[in-house]
C-alpha cells in the first residue's frame, strides 16, 4: 500500500539489541514477533522497513524521546509512533491490510499458554520442576496434535500468519533456554511440531529476525535461580540453531 506519494510507507522498528554483537537480533520475544510480521510486509511490497538495535543502558538519542521500551514502531512519512503492543496490532493489520495475516481462532486458543508454562518451568524449585515440565509437556504436545491434524505448513494453513510470528520466537526459546537452564529438549515423537519449526527455519522472516542461541539463554537472567549449563554465554562465538536435529524425522 503507497503513501498519498505513491512511495512505500517507511517504517522503522526498535527492538533491545543483542548482546553479542550489538545488532537488530534482539532475544526479546515480543521484538522479533514485529520484526517478523513487518518483514513479512515489507517482503509484499507494503511497506519498506528498517530495525534499529537500542542499547537499553544507555538509549541512543533517536529512542530516547519515545520514553518507551522496545518494541516501538514508527510510520516515519505519518508521524505515527507505536509503543503499545496491542496498538501496534490493531495500526498494523488496518493500515498495511494487502497481505492478510489474520491468524485461526483454533490455532491461537492452543498456543495460548506456551509461554507461561515455559516460564513456570524455568522458574520452578525442587518439587515442583516434574509437575511444571509436565505441564510443558501438555502444551507442547496440544500444539503438536493441532498441527497434525490441521495438516498446514504453519499453524493457520500454508502461509505464516500473525500466530506464527508469536509462537515461533517463544518456542525457539523453550529448545535453546530449556535445553541450557534444565537440559530440556523438545521430544522426537512431536513430530508435527517438528515439521512446522523446520518450515519455519526457512522462511526469511524467521532468519532474518532470529536471535542468537547465547542471547536467547542470556535472556533469561535473573528471571530463574538457575544457571546456565556449560560454557558461560558471553564467552562463546555467536550461533544460531536453525536446524532441527538429525533424529527428528521431519519428511
């Protein structure tokens, strides 16, 4: 959709830089949920989109007139900024509507509680950690039956849609943070839910945007009692998990 110019609308996005290196893969999940949705729009000729990295120490000058914590999204041409994530939603979906992410009600009902169960287990102590990563378990399985059945590339048919642009940064974070602070994997058998990670590894939407694995585990410091396994993160060379592990049968 052109502006009254006839240009592309030019939308930047703020999102916490990475810790790594700096850039715009920020491990924040509600940061790479807009990157991934605005470069799916940007990828339909909507809108030409740019992704700032904010240093939360010490915001660069740019951001700090927002008085607002990432993501931010502004329309540049209309002088609209966007810091709350619902109002970003609603902003979005009406302004740029050429291509239709409107999620299934189904679909975004069994992904509901992900994220909470996961963040339950992470901070769960001693006997409470079995009922928690059950719980987990539960819920991951739900979405792996949903997708099963459905039979669609992603969890609202064959596109990506809004729920995808949610779901998949949270569930990066249950494989690379539990596999780190509890040594949980997600089981071989959800082999659905496989599939769809490995359909969504190869969208550019999902590359593009996706955090590295040390600031993903980095992320969730001091929001558990835990520790990290192995090597402390900030003394690893940066990587990113973007393939499902050999085991997984995905065909």
């Amino acid at each position: 959709m052109s502006g009254e110019d006839g240009q592309i609308p030019h939308v930047q996005l703020f999102v916490k830089r990475s810790i790594m290196d700096n850039s715009h893969k920020s491990s924040c999940p509600i940061c790479q949920r807009w990157f991934m949705v605005l470069f799916l729009k940007s990828e339909a000729k909507e809108l030409a989109l740019t992704v700032f990295p904010v240093n939360m120490k010490n915001p660069e000058p740019e951001f700090k007139e927002y008085h607002a914590t990432p993501p931010v999204v502004v329309l540049v041409q209309e002088n609209v900024v966007l810091t709350d994530n619902l109002r970003i939603e609603q902003y979005i979906t009406s302004r740029f509507n050429a291509l239709d992410l409107t999620s299934d009600k189904q679909a975004e009902n069994v992904c509901s509680d992900i994220y909470i169960k996961f963040n339950a287990y992470l901070k769960a102590v001693d006997q409470t950690v079995q009922a928690k990563e059950r719980q987990l378990l539960g819920e991951l399985k739900r979405i792996n039956d949903f997708l099963a059945q459905s039979g669609g590339q992603f969890l609202s048919g064959n596109e990506m849609t809004l729920i995808d642009c949610d779901v998949m940064p949270k569930l990066q974070h249950i494989r690379i943070a539990g596999k780190a602070y509890r040594n949980f994997e997600i089981p071989s058998e959800f082999t659905a839910l496989w599939k769809y990670i490995a359909n969504c590894y190869e969208t550019k939407a999902f590359r593009e945007s996706c955090p590295y694995d040390q600031d993903i585990i980095l992320h969730y410091e001091g929001k558990t009692a835990l520790k990290p396994l192995g090597k402390n993160p900030t003394l690893q060379r940066a990587s990113t998990t973007i393939t499902v592990p050999e085991e997984v049968q995905t065909d």
